[in-house]
C-alpha cells in the first residue's frame, strides 16, 4: 500500500469529529421535535389548527396584507408539512409583483375552488395563461387589465366556468366600451358582478344575480337608446340586492328625457342602490322611472359642470336629482332622522328611519335593516357662491319637511352658519327630539351661529313684531341638544343658551327647558380652561337644564 493513502492520526480525528457532529445534530433534531411536539399550539388535532391558519388568513386579507400568512410556513417542519398539504389554505391566491403565489397555490390548491385576485394589469398576460387549465374551479375572479388584454378576458368569459360566484373586471386608465357576452348556461353559478369599462346589454344572466356594480359606463348613442339599454338591463335585474352605477360618462350635449309616469322596472329585492357620477338629470329621470322598495337604502351623488345656465341648474339645490312624483321612493314617508352638511368643501343631504348604515358587502346588505336616502351634491368651489344657504335649506325642506323627523344633524362653516334663518326652518318639525349643530370650533370662533339657534327656539312659533305668540316654541318635543364648536365667546353662548332654557320653561310649563344639553370644545383649550369653562355652563344652566356635558378633544 503507498504510504499516502495510510490514514494519519490526525485524519482519523476528523473523521471521527466529523461522526460526532452528525450524531449530535441528529439528537439535537430528535431533541427539538420532542420539544416542538410538547408545544400546546402543536398537540391540536391537525383540523383546529388549520382553522387557526385560516383566521389568521382572514385577518390579513383585511389588513391588505394578503401573503403575510406565508411566514407560518417557516416556524417549524411541522406547520410546513400541514399547511403545504392542505388545499383549504391555498384557495385564495393574490398575485402582486410575481405570480409565484399563484402557480404554487393553483397547483397545492389541487381539485378545491380558488379565488385570483389581480390587481396588477402588467401581470394579466401571465395570470391569464396559468389560469385557463383550471377556470373550471375559479370561485371568484377578479382583474385590472390594460385595453391590449380587454379581449382575452372577454374570450376568457366565453369558457365555461362552472363555480364561479363573483367576476370583477376593469380596464385600467381608458375610457373602452368593450361588450363581454355572459350566458347562463356557462357560467350557472354566477351571482356577483363588477364591470369597468367593460360593459353588458339585457342578458338572462342578470337575472340570477344579487349583486351588479357597473363603473365608467360610457354612452355611445342617443339619450333616448342609451337610457332605454340601461333600463332593459335594470328590468332584468329581479333578484338584485346590491345595485351601484358610478361615473356615467354622459355627452353634456344630449338631452335626457323629462321623468314620465311610465312605471318601469320593479326591483323588489333591493336593498342598496347607489349612484355617483351621473348627470342630474339622469339621476331625476332613472328615480322616476324606477320602482325602489321601501327597505332599501338609496346613495346618490351628482357633480355639477360649468355651464351657460349654471345658476338654473344649481338654483333647485338637492331637489334637482329628485322628481317632482316621488312615488318610487317610499322611502321619504317615514324619516325620521336627517344629517346635513352644507360647508364650502362638501354639501349632502342623508335621511333614515332609524340609524347610520353600515355596509358594504352582500352579507351586509343582506343583513342590515337600515334603510334611507344619501344626496350629495358635488361643486367647484368657484361656482359654491351660487349656492345661497335658503337655497340648499328650501330644497331640504322640500324633500323632508312634511317627514315626522325625530333626530336632526346639521353641519356649518364659518360663512354660512350667520345666514340660516332658523325659525321658518324648525318650525316644520314638530316631533322633533334630538338636535345637534355643528361648526367652526377653538378660541378664536365665533358664537353667532349657535347663538342665533338658541334665540330661534327660545321664541313662541307665532312670534311677530305685531304682537305675542300663541305660547309654544319652536319644536315643543325638543329635549336633547348637543352644539359642537362656536366656543371661542363661551360667556355669551352659556348665557344665550340659559335664556333659551328659561323662556322653555316658561312656554312650556316644565322645571327645565331641555333635558340634556352638550357642548364639544374645539381644541386648543387647556385642562384648566376646560375646568373653568366647565364651571361656567353649570352655573349658567343647572337651574334650567336636567344634564349639562362638556366635552373637549384637547384634553
């Protein structure tokens, strides 16, 4: 044997080294496993823990952090093997700068239902082309493309897709009227769906759907056959819980028609219906046409456009989006809660019979009773000057104020909170309960506006400079009134506010006036400002009101 291939004594040493490392790595895995098993979280049968993983799913897709559940597969072997072998938790795949997720998760996600969201029009091609072998189980689909790829989505949508529920298609930057041809018979279980700039005519399909969101539909014909499409589509549209059109592209140039008697369409399983973007007269004449259920609650919003006879056309205020018969809306027969904000910034009207809304998504809608109206008028700031506030504060009254209102909501800014005459508009709510005024708040605001409210209710109905009233105020079931800001003279509106408590003790025979009255200062108030201003309102108020509150966001 040549004397180089006779192992030396220190060769043997890191063989041998080399045996104990191995061996002590494979009793530190042994070791770790045991101690990785005798984890509470890891002696949870494989089903509860999965069901973990899933929540923890959930809750990232609300934050929008859609793959940040990926890092549970680093913590153990374990949680890997489960999770990589499990189709329950890759049936939701978000494609973001690569499409990795979704070739790994289309293929761990094996025979199970999958939802692929795409956001990311330059990745359309690719996802595209990794879906088509398995749009037999895509569940819900939803895409943002460029025009190149608009037709290899209506091509997609010609493939029958027998599970999907939800499609979500829209064409990124441009303004295309592209047709996509959906049929019952391909796509059986399809019951939401969201276009934009992509469009659908009267279809069979719409009639087994529950939800329709239709963005940045452009008309390309007449007034008259564009509007008449879209009412052949509403017809369809009999079990449709959540209805919303948005951003109507209408040519200024076309004349809407006048709101007929023509009873069109019966949405009878409506439950919201929002529309934005659209022309004032088009919203006046689709509400005239359309039948909406009383349980249904209405969004609307318009922007006006510089025109030659801008000021006729602003001059109506909310009433402009509303027809004269408003016999479709039912709706207005019952509010009894109103919220207005008429500022420089935004201007909006929203009535209900009870509460604030709270959706979005069909389960919500299914599930949310509140019903109501939403009006918001949208208007450059330029022309905001035509409209006065007796205009905005008319056409309120003209849409609520035979309504028995309970609960009134106003908000006002510096430059109009002087010009509302309060007594002509209070005086129509006689069941009113519950008022509050909102506006310019902080040491340097003035008082003027809530001053001229208290004024306003502490004068008889019939009060005129000829002679005495009949001995009732403004709104005699009037008991709760919160003022939110006009705090930078807090003397004068603590002392306006106990002479209007006072002359309703008087008129109305009681010990106090109101039951509770609130003040919310703006901020800039020191604790011990709060403390002294506090002081105030008490000895001012507690002789003539049940509960006096002040409330500050400084403090």
């Amino acid at each position: 044997m040549c004397a180089s291939a006779i192992p030396t004594s220190g060769d043997g040493q890191v063989v041998s080294l080399e045996e104990v490392r191995e061996n002590l790595h494979l009793e530190f895995l042994r070791v770790s496993a045991l101690l990785n098993a005798s984890r509470p979280i890891n002696k949870l049968p494989v089903e509860i823990f999965v069901s973990i993983i899933a929540c923890v799913q959930a809750l990232a897709r609300e934050a929008d952090q859609r793959p940040e559940w990926l890092r549970t597969l680093r913590v153990c072997r374990r949680w890997f093997a489960i999770c990589a072998n499990t189709p329950q938790l890759w049936r939701f795949l978000f494609v973001n700068t690569s499409t990795n997720l979704l070739r790994i998760g289309l293929v761990r996600s094996k025979a199970s239902t999958v939802t692929v969201i795409c956001r990311r029009p330059e990745q359309t091609h690719a996802v595209l082309r990794l879906i088509q072998p398995h749009v037999h189980r895509i569940r819900r689909l939803e895409l943002v493309v460029n025009d190149g790829h608009a037709e290899s989505v209506a091509a997609l949508m010609t493939e029958r897709m027998l599970e999907l529920e939800a499609f979500d298609a829209s064409i990124a930057r441009l303004l295309l009227r592209r047709v996509i041809d959906f049929s019952p018979e391909r796509l059986p279980k399809l019951t939401s769906l969201s276009l934009s700039s992509f469009s659908i005519g009267p279809s069979p399909i719409l009639r087994q759907l529950r939800t329709l969101h239709l963005h940045r539909f452009v008309t390309m014909s007449s007034a008259p056959d564009s509007l008449s499409t879209l009412i052949h589509i509403l017809e369809e549209c009999i079990h449709v819980v959540d209805l919303h059109l948005s951003n109507v592209q209408w040519d200024t140039r076309l004349v809407c028609p006048r709101p007929t008697q023509y009873t069109g369409p019966a949405l009878s399983q409506l439950r919201f219906f929002a529309m934005h973007g659209f022309h004032p007269d088009v919203v006046r004449y689709l509400l005239s046409v359309l039948t909406i259920p009383a349980p249904a609650r209405v969004v609307l919003e318009w922007t006006y456009v510089r025109t030659e006879n801008l000021y006729q056309h602003l001059s109506p205020g909310f009433m402009q989006a509303l027809p004269d018969d408003r016999a479709h809306l039912p709706i207005l027969l019952a509010v009894t809660r109103a919220d207005i904000k008429l500022t420089l910034s935004e201007r909006y009207l929203t009535v209900s019979p009870s509460h604030e809304p709270n959706n979005r998504g069909i389960d919500d809608v299914l599930s949310d009773t509140t019903v109501g109206l939403d009006l918001t008028l949208s208007v450059n700031p330029s022309t905001v000057s035509l409209l006065s506030m007796g205009m905005m504060l008319n056409s309120v009254c003209g849409i609520i104020g035979t309504s028995p209102l309970e609960d009134l909501r106003i908000e006002l800014d510096k430059y109009n909170s002087t010009q509302i005459d309060w007594v002509p508009f209070l005086s129509r709510f006689e069941v009113l309960q519950s008022l509050t005024l909102i506006g310019p708040a902080g040491k340097y605001s003035a008082p003027d506006g809530a001053v001229r409210l208290f004024d306003a209710l502490s004068r008889d109905v019939l009060h005129s400079e000829e002679g005495q009233g009949n001995g009732r105020p403004l709104c005699p079931r009037l008991r709760v009134v919160r003022v939110q800001g006009f705090d930078g003279d807090y003397l004068t509106l603590a002392d306006s506010a106990a002479q209007c408590c006072r002359a309703r003790c008087s008129y109305l025979s009681r010990r106090t006036g109101i039951d509770k009255l609130t003040f919310q200062l703006g901020y800039g108030w020191s604790r011990s400002e709060v403390i002294e201003i506090t002081k105030v309102f008490d000895l001012y108020l507690e002789s003539v009101v049940e509960a006096v509150d002040v409330d500050s966001g400084s403090v």
